[in-house]
C-alpha cells in the first residue's frame, strides 16, 4: 500500500554558529538577576560564559557603564588564558534604559588588548521566533573583527553556518582543484587565525540568513561578496559555476558533476518543508524534474525590524520562486506555518515517506556514525544527489 504520509526533508533544525566557535574568547552576561539566570541557563548553554548581576537600583539610575568594564577587567586579570575577545550580552532592561555600549567598547580598548561584540537579549528572542538565530550570532562573530581596510592576502573565505561542509561540497573541490586559497569559518586555531578572515580577499555566501554576516564584514572591512545560494534547479546551479568562473578566470566542465534526479517512485508526493532553506526553489525545482508534487507545507519566513526588533513576515509574492508556484500551479496546496509551530512539530518527529526507512532526523542516509551534515553541506549537483538521498531514489541508468 502507498504510503501518503508528508515526505518531511531535511528535518533538523539549522543550529546557528556558536560563539565559542572563537578561539580565546569569552562571553558575558549582564543584566539583572532574573534576566540573566534566564540568558545563562536557557539560550547560551554551551558558551564559555560569565554573569554580571547588576542590582536593580543601578540599573534604573542608569549607573551600568563603570560596572560593566570593572568586571570585564576583573575577569581579563583573573584568567590564566588571556581572552582575545568579549560577546556582551545584555537583558532587555538594558536597551530601553540606553547603556552606551560603544562607549564601553572604546574604553576597554583603552586599557585592554580586546575586541568586543555585543548582542541584546531583545534582539535574540525575536530572531529565535523568525529563525534569525544564524543571522544574528553570524553578524556578532564578525563584529569582533576590528574596523579597517582588508589587505585581500588570506583568499577567498567562505562563510558558513555551524554544519560542516560535506566532502562532496562542490565549492571546496572547485577551489582545491583550482589552487585557489580558501578559508572556512567555525575552523580557527586561535584568535589570529580567526583575525585572518578580515584580510581576505572576497566574500562567499551560499546561506542566505548569512547576508547580514557578509554585510557586517563588507562594512568593517571592505570586504566584497558574492552571493550564490544552494539550489535543487540545474539552470542556477549552472549560473552559479558561471558566475565562479568569471570571479576568477575559470573555465569549468560541468559535465563532471552534472546529475538530475528522475522520479521512478512517485505517484504523489505530499512536502514537508517546514526546516527546509529554500521551501520554494525546491518545491519549483521538483516539480520541473516531473515530480508529482501534490501538496506543501512551509514555515513562515519572518525577519526582525532594525530599529524597533519587532516581527515582520517577509512578503511571499517577493519570492520569485513562490510567484512561479502560483502561476503554473495555481490549485497546488500551499500550507504556511509559523516558526515557533514548525519548530515544535519537527521536535516531534513527522512520519515521512520513505519506503525503506532509512531516513533519520538530521536527513542523513548511510553516513558514519558522528556525522552531522545538514542541507546547507552541500552546494552544487552534489545538492542534487543529496535531495535524490533524501527521497531515497535512484538515478535511473546509474
């Protein structure tokens, strides 16, 4: 019997980068009592961490300054292993009384060798309901680095998420066969070889909750991108190679990687796609390979408002690939969720259609045990291959 349960892809979360990722740095909480038990107990877990309990009578008379920077220098003097680098993370108090924190930054860097970042409790509660967690804690990593102009001698950096990057990842075998130098994020031995990034000589994003990372860096450090996101459409994945190869003088056969999922499975295909990158490009790019696409269930997209870190839901008619379901398939389905719901139904575990069963919760088939490649591993046909792993299908001929 058919099996017509949704086929859930890609199902784990994205876990944003982590700020330990930083060699030598530290992360300090401040805020009063409850607020940072809350942050250090519930949100930042993993980081090397610090609190700051500021009594609730210097937090209204807005004398927080002096106290911030006596515990920074306090815990600077007393580590064994000197910090390179501080996140401060404040409560939401902190924002509506207006701490001058890039005061506090100028005058720690007056007396300490420091870089500091700062991240607001506000802003990490709205991007963890619009799913902005990689944007937000990306922006802060970089904004470690120090304003300058970048002298473009370390190469080419490819800035990424916490999931590593598959060995099949088309990008890394294009500049490894191109001799090209290439840094990799979340990899740094110390804080100079994470200092590294901000003299590089260009930008590669394939995430696009990363854009604010590369804009950050483009501000701080004059530092152009390039913008080439995962697709499932063999025409992008083609464009995208073009555009690598007039970024650097290549000429690249494709024919080497080409590969096009074909269904001999199908008679219906219900999508879960609520943990999915680009629910839309691949639901087109399905659909376009002659899949039976019969029914789909997304998250809605939210991003946070620069100026008052309020909600706003991103216009879906803006989405090209979203115009192009209407169009051609105007009777198709569609199912749009909220994060938070998505969230709590992918911790649930959604039964899925795989024939075989082999499908596990980070969307990984036959892989060593310890392995934890996510979607965005993958770049190129090699994405392909990994969406024709996911529906557990063979490549007809092979």
């Amino acid at each position: 019997m058919e099996n017509t349960q949704p086929v859930q892809l890609f199902a784990s979360r994205r876990q944003r980068p982590s700020l330990s990722a930083v060699p030598q740095t530290q992360t300090l909480f401040i805020g009063a009592k409850e607020c940072v038990r809350h942050c250090s107990r519930r949100s930042l877990t993993e980081e090397s961490r610090a609190a700051l309990c500021l009594p609730d009578s210097e937090i209204v008379l807005g004398n927080t300054e002096p106290l911030i920077i006596e515990a920074i220098q306090q815990l600077y003097h007393q580590a064994k292993d000197k910090p390179r680098g501080f996140f401060l993370y404040t409560g939401c108090p902190m924002r509506f009384i207006g701490v001058d924190f890039e005061g506090v930054t100028q005058t720690l860097q007056t007396l300490l060798p420091l870089q500091v970042s700062h991240i607001e409790q506000i802003s990490f509660m709205a991007a963890r309901q619009s799913g902005g967690l990689a944007s937000m804690f990306s922006k802060a990593i970089y904004q470690l680095l120090p304003k300058g102009q970048s002298d473009k001698s370390t190469g080419v950096f490819l800035l990424n998420g916490s999931a590593p990057f598959a060995p099949e990842n088309e990008l890394l075998h294009y500049f490894k066969s191109n001799q090209i130098p290439l840094l990799l994020a979340n990899q740094w031995q110390d804080f100079d070889d994470f200092l590294k990034v901000g003299n590089a000589s260009l930008i590669l994003v394939t995430d696009g909750d990363l854009l604010e990372a590369a804009e950050c860096l483009k501000e701080r450090r004059g530092i152009d991108y390039l913008y080439l996101p995962l697709s499932y459409r063999s025409e992008e994945i083609a464009n995208a190679y073009s555009m690598l190869d007039q970024t650097f003088a290549q000429q690249t056969d494709m024919h080497e990687f080409f590969y096009q999922p074909q269904n001999n499975s199908y008679t219906r295909l219900d999508l879960d796609l609520r943990s999915a990158m680009r629910p839309w490009s691949l639901s087109r790019a399905l659909l376009e390979y002659g899949f039976p696409v019969t029914s789909i269930i997304a998250s809605k997209r939210l991003r946070m408002d620069e100026d008052d870190h309020s909600e706003v839901q991103v216009v879906l008619e803006e989405d090209p690939d979203y115009q192009w379901l209407k169009q051609n398939h105007p009777k198709l389905p569609i199912q749009i969720e909220s994060q938070s719901h998505s969230h709590h139904q992918g911790r649930q575990g959604l039964a899925n259609g795989h024939r075989e069963g082999r499908h596990d919760h980070h969307g990984n088939h036959n892989r060593p045990q310890g392995q934890t490649f996510g979607e965005q591993s993958y770049w190129g046909y090699a994405a392909l291959k990994n969406l024709a792993e996911q529906l557990n299908i063979r490549r007809i001929g092979s």
